[in-house]
C-alpha cells in the first residue's frame, strides 16, 4: 500500500494533471427526447424496437476502455438511450499498472463499487471534519462512495485492475477536484484561499489533460 506521503504527492500530483476530463455526450439527442415525452413503457419499447437497442458493449467504447493508462465507460443515457429513465449508471473502471483515477466527486449520485480483477486501493473524504476512509479492493469485495463525496482511487500493482461501478442517478455527473485550479474562478482568490501561487496560466499551460477518466499514478510506484 501507498505510503502518507506518497498519497500526499500522487494527490497533488493528479490535482494538477487535469485540464480536461472524461465528459459523456448524448449519442442520440432526438431519441432522448422522445424518450422522455412518451406516456407509457410500451411507448418506450416501440421506440427501442431493435434487440441491439438493449444492448450496451463497454468494450467497444474507445478510447475509454484501455487499460494505458486506464479509462471509465459508461453506460448512462447520455451513452446509452435505453438507459433514460432508469435511475441508474453502470460504469466500467480500468486501471492500468500504476494507474489511479484522480480525486473527484459525483454530485448527483452515490456510488457503490465492486473489484472484479487486481488490487486497487481508495480513498473517500465526506466533508470537513470527516475522517478519510481507506480500502483495499480484491476481487469480489466492494465500497460505497456516499453522493458528492470527495474519493480517488489507485492501483497497486503490476497487472490490470478492473472495477464496476454502480451510480444511483443516470447523469451523476462527475467533478475533478483540480478544476478548482482552471476552471474561470480568479486566480488570485484561489491563490490566497490555498496560501500559494496554484492558479496561473502557466501552471495551466504544463496541466496533462486527461481524456479517458485515469491518469497516471506517481513515479515511484512505476519504478
């Protein structure tokens, strides 16, 4: 397991490395729509008529299934339209050797999450005063990350590691903490809330942009 300190530097390592993150867009605007306006199920099936329009594939979703460094996919209805309506996303995590998904949170949504291989440790931070909850998952075991807490995740070893999660909302939306450092606040407001120049265009400039959910963890685990 990752020692303090080496979590204390992959954390701030991961809050710098994000100018962009993993954003789900509607597939089908027009479906969606019409899905949302129907006034029955049967309405709804008619305009699912095909076996295929029940049928979601998380290893066709390129680029975010990998496992170099890792990716989320998933099915929600943004992605996936027979989804609208349901209360639910299911998201396939992959993490590469060393890999970690970066601190983030979802503001619509709690989220429950099951190891299927490796072993991957997480963090979960509720709120101020709260207590940091840790966790090493195997396969087969599984924890719940309460909605719009603060949690990351890394894995520890040398093979793959591939988790699934569950969302209890179909637009859980999901927030990266280091957007706090990019995203239009002012920097000098940032700078004094964090006692140090974090928030600048030149920081901005050498951020790593993240485009499938998961990054790259720190050098001493890629050793």
């Amino acid at each position: 397991m990752l020692g303090q300190s080496t979590l204390a530097a992959g954390a701030l390592l991961c809050l710098f490395a994000q100018s962009a993150v993993a954003v789900d867009k509607t597939r089908d605007p027009d479906k969606i729509a019409k899905l949302s306006t129907v006034a029955s199920q049967l309405d709804r099936q008619a305009l699912l008529p095909s076996d295929s329009d029940w049928l979601f594939d998380f290893n066709a979703q390129q680029p975010f299934y990998n496992f170099a460094p890792g990716g989320v996919v998933n099915m929600n209805a943004a992605t996936f339209p027979a989804a609208k309506g349901n209360g639910l996303t299911l998201a396939m995590l992959n993490l590469g050797p060393c890999s970690m998904l970066p601190p983030h949170l979802h503001p619509r949504a709690s989220n429950y999450v099951v190891a299927v291989h490796g072993n991957t440790t997480t963090y979960m931070f509720e709120e101020n005063g709260a207590r940091l909850v840790t966790e090493t998952l195997t396969p087969g075991k599984a924890t719940i990350f309460p909605q719009a807490s603060m949690h990351m995740m890394v894995n520890n070893g040398c093979d793959n590691a591939q988790l699934v999660s569950a969302l209890s909302s179909e637009d859980a939306g999901t927030l990266n903490i280091g957007q706090v450092f990019t995203n239009g606040f002012p920097s000098t407001l940032v700078n004094a809330a964090f006692s140090q120049n974090l928030a600048s265009d030149d920081v901005k400039a050498k951020m790593t942009p993240v485009g499938t959910g998961s990054n790259w963890g720190t050098d001493e685990c890629l050793k």
